[in-house]
C-alpha cells in the first residue's frame, strides 16, 4: 500500500510539473520598444472593465533613470503630472519625495480616476494561475486595486488601504482560471 501511495503522489507531482510549463513574468518580459508586446499590452480605460486603449507612448530612463521606462497616454492629459502609466523600474528613484523601489513593475491609474491596465493573452487554452504581490508607496497614504478580467468579465477583484509606513504594506494574490 505504501509502494502504490508513493507512485500515485509521484504520479500527481508528475502531472502537476507538466500542467505548468511556463511562468510569465511581466518585470522581466516588460518591452519600451513594442506594444503590445507579444502576450503583454500596456494600456487604460476610464471605467473598470471598459473598452481598452492601449499606451501609445513610451519613454526609455524615465526620470532620467537608466532602465526605467514606462508606456503611457500622451503628455499634458493630467496637469498634475499624475498621467497613468505602466513601467519597468530596475532601480531605485523617487517621484518627488516617494522612492519607487527597484525591481518593480509600476502600475499607476491617472488623474482622471483611468484604470491602468496590464493584458496578459493566453497563448493556448488551460488552466491558469496568477500570482503576485501589489503595495502602495511608502511615505504616503495610498490606495491599490487589483481586478482580473477573463474575456470581459470579473473573475477576482481585491481593494485595499494601505497606511504610510518605513517598509509599506504588501498584499498578496493567488487566483486559478481555466481560458
């Protein structure tokens, strides 16, 4: 019996690896030089699950910082300064007095209350599971929404509050699909 136990959980670990044949990682697959970028596309909308534009714009150093870029709507839509935009930031740089830590993927809406937004397309129908871990910045107050939509509908959607903080708060997310 324990014989047969052992290769039925050998044989389940067996078939769990060959489920998961590919990890994407939108850090590392991030691209200032083509949007959509294969599986990835940068872009917004003005409601939550609305038609979808895609960032027009990119900017290579961003801040003047050499490998951080970003893709985003065209200049002067947020006199703010606040223009939504998604980003790769390799290493540490502050807008104004709020350091952005290196190795992020920088998701920010836009003044007007648009969602930025990050499309991964599945290359082939299966099953799925996206991970990640999402924080506002540190040294203020901020709030941070994440949604995924699998063709056009809410499958998963979490809201949070976080306080300003030495490290920040970090929230993690785990959901499964099929596509």
């Amino acid at each position: 019996m324990k014989t047969l136990t052992r290769f039925l959980l050998a044989m389940c670990l067996l078939a769990l690896d060959s489920t998961l044949i590919h990890a994407n990682d939108p850090h590392q697959e991030f691209s200032i030089t083509k949007n959509p970028n294969g599986i990835w596309s940068y872009g917004s909308s003005d409601t939550l699950g609305g038609p979808f534009t895609p960032y027009p714009t990119a900017y290579a150093n961003y801040l003047a910082v050499q490998g951080s870029d970003i893709w985003t709507l065209a200049p002067g839509i947020c006199s703010d300064g606040r223009t939504p935009h998604v980003g790769r930031i390799q290493e540490q740089l502050f807008v104004g007095l709020v350091p952005v830590p290196s190795d992020t993927l920088l998701v920010h809406p836009g003044c007007n209350g648009q969602y930025t937004i990050l499309r991964w397309t599945a290359s082939v129908p299966g099953m799925y599971q996206v991970r990640g871990n999402f924080a506002g910045l540190v040294g203020q107050v901020s709030t941070t929404d994440v949604h995924i939509f699998l063709n056009g509908t809410s499958i998963c959607g979490t809201f949070q509050r976080a306080t300003a903080s030495p490290r920040g708060r970090h929230y993690r997310l785990r959901h499964w699909f099929r596509q």
